[in-house]
C-alpha cells in the first residue's frame, strides 16, 4: 500500500506520543495485537505506512529543529519510549493567532512574529504532498484551528481535529470540506482508556440496569502544558461542553453535571489524575454511589487512537469519501457530529473498513 503523508500542526506532547509509537510498532506483526489499536492491519494500511512530512510549531526552541528532535524538547515532558531516527522533516513557524494565552507565552517560548516570517500552511501542505494534516493545538485556539482547516481545504488535504472546537461537528465546516471532497474528522480526541471513556461506561452500565442517575461529576489534574493552558477558564468553553455532552447525551434526561479540568500540578508532568464521582438511585429509592481514580500518562493514551484515524482518514481519501466522517468521529472522539454508545460505534468503524458503511 502506498504511504500515508502527515502533517501535524503542534508539536507537543501529544505529537511526541504519536510520533515515537509509530516507530516502536513499525514491525509488529500483522496476526498481532497492539495495545490501543484496533488493528495493525487497518483496511490495508500498516503502522509504518504513516509517514510524517511537514510540522508546524510556535515554539522558537522547536522551529527549525528535525521533527524527530523537536519532540523531545521542552516543555514536552511524555516518556520517552521509543528512538525516533532522523525524519528529514523541518518544524515551520506557524501563526500564533489565538493559539497562545497569555500565561502560556514564557513556557511555550513563542517567536516573535516582528523578527520571523510565519510559514505559508497552504503552500508547505502543497509543497509536501501530505495527505492529511492533524491538529494538536492547545485548548481555546479557536481562530487558530480555523485558520489551519482553511489551510487544509486550500492545500486540498483531509483534515483530523484532535481539539475540542467544533469542526467535524459544525455543519458549515463539514460542508466546507465535502464541497472541496475532503473527509475530516472530529472533535476533540477520546484516549484509548481516559475520563471520558470511563464515565460514559459507568453511566451506561448504571443506565443498562436500571439506575437512576441523580447527579455526577468529573474532576481531572495534571502536569503538562494542556492543564497548565487550562488554569484560565475563558479557554475551557468548548472543552467542557465536549466532555459534558460527551458523557450527558447517553443519559435520556437532565442531571447534575460538573466535568472538565480541575488542576493544574506541575510534577505530575505527562501524567493524568480523574476522580469520578457518580449518585442514583436502586430499587427501593435506595441510594447508590461510585467513586473512581484513573491514574494514565495522558499522552501515549491518545496516540494509538489518532493512529487508527490517520488510517482511517486516508481510507476516505482512497475512496474519495468527502465530509465529516461519521463511523471513526463516533468511535474515536468526545464530540463527534452524532453522539452513539461506544459499541456501536467500534460496530460502525469495523463496517466502514470493510465498505459495508460508507463514512
């Protein structure tokens, strides 16, 4: 099968995570089963058939540095688990835009847009024959993820928005892509075992057996960058309403809910701490409550699924499949344009590959 190009716009710790695991798992073996992959073989794409072409960072430190360095610069801080070889593969300066708070300038080390020229998107998109471009921006880039989906569209590349602003699941977005035959999917990653995930199992588990959820909540504390960029609230409008209707849209009524980032602390570093609380009643109106610690490191808990999408995505593209793409959105992200229970979405992605689902 022919490769599949990437480029990634941010060049954090989750593109660290994504990058380092399609190299540890470039010779695993097809009749095998990976962690955190549904297949190894995807629809006829292997692991190592991703192939990174073109990054884009903010970060002075990381601009102009190979990609496979750049990932391991700080204030990346995920484990490192896998040696990355020379990639050929230069960071350029993107916009900073909105991508940057305030309080994020000194640890993100932002160039000075006076004294360096921002990369064209579009033209370096074109110029590297990706296929598709993957966005890692931090959380409230709103004006910046735009920016990065119109560059897409100009380049003529598909489009995978890891962030939690609403591109996939806006309908004028979508349709922007499926006008320009395009497949994009989104929004805002769902990790392979995170908080998401687990809360809305619990609750479908309590649904299934007929309890009555009165009221839950969702506290989440870490170390990296995200939850330091979280700390300011006006950035985690759109983050808690993902989260929120993530887990809210199995339940078939209204209830107390409170989730979203909590914390930031700076030495657990990549890892992430959830303390899920859940209160509803049994038979007899008595009382029922679950209490839940996940303990992950954040980043690697993502990347596998994000490698499933890039297969995914490129598998639209093979078939000239345009639009939001409804099966893998489901599956593998918090607010996707249709919210379904997480076994019949892996259902749906298992049909997609297969063709018997179209998107």
């Amino acid at each position: 099968m022919p490769e599949i190009r990437v480029a990634i716009v941010g060049v954090g710790n989750s593109a660290s995570a994504l990058i380092q695991g399609v190299h540890y798992y470039q010779n695993a073996k097809e009749d095998t089963s990976v962690p955190g992959l549904m297949h190894v073989n995807f629809g006829g794409y292997h692991i190592r058939d991703v192939k990174f072409v073109a990054a884009f960072d903010v970060n002075k430190d990381k601009i102009g540095k190979d990609l496979s360095e750049a990932i391991f610069l700080e204030p990346n801080c995920c484990v490192k688990f896998a040696d990355v070889p020379f990639l050929n593969v230069e960071v350029y300066p993107g916009p900073v835009l909105d991508g940057v708070a305030k309080h994020m300038e000194e640890t993100f080390r932002v160039y000075d847009e006076r004294k360096m020229k921002c990369a064209d998107v579009a033209e370096v998109l074109r110029e590297t024959g990706a296929d598709l471009l993957i966005n890692y921006l931090p959380v409230g880039s709103k004006s910046a993820t735009r920016f990065y989906a119109q560059a897409a569209l100009e380049a003529g590349v598909a489009f995978i928005n890891c962030m939690p602003e609403f591109i996939a699941s806006d309908k004028k977005w979508s349709q922007k892509f499926e006008d320009a035959g395009l497949p994009v999917a989104g929004d805002d990653i769902k990790s392979q075992v995170g908080a998401t995930i687990l809360h809305r199992n619990l609750v479908k588990l309590c649904l299934d057996r007929g309890v009555i959820v009165g009221e839950t909540y969702q506290l989440n504390l870490g170390g990296d960058t995200d939850f330091l960029n979280m700390t300011v609230e006006d950035r985690l409008i759109t983050k808690r309403i993902s989260k929120t209707e993530a887990v809210t849209s199995l339940v078939p009524y209204k209830l107390p809910t409170r989730i979203g980032p909590s914390d930031y602390v700076h030495f657990l570093k990549n890892k992430k701490i959830c303390y899920i609380n859940l209160k509803g009643r049994k038979f007899g109106d008595r009382p029922i409550e679950i209490n839940v610690k996940l303990e992950v490191e954040d980043s690697p808990n993502s990347a596998g699924v994000v490698i499933d999408l890039v297969r995914a995505v490129k598998i639209a593209l093979d078939r000239k499949i345009s639009g939001a793409l409804i099966s893998v959105s489901s599956y593998a992200f918090k607010h996707p344009p249709i919210q379904v229970p997480d076994s019949t979405a892996k259902q749906w992605v298992e049909d997609y590959i297969s063709g018997v689902r179209k998107r």
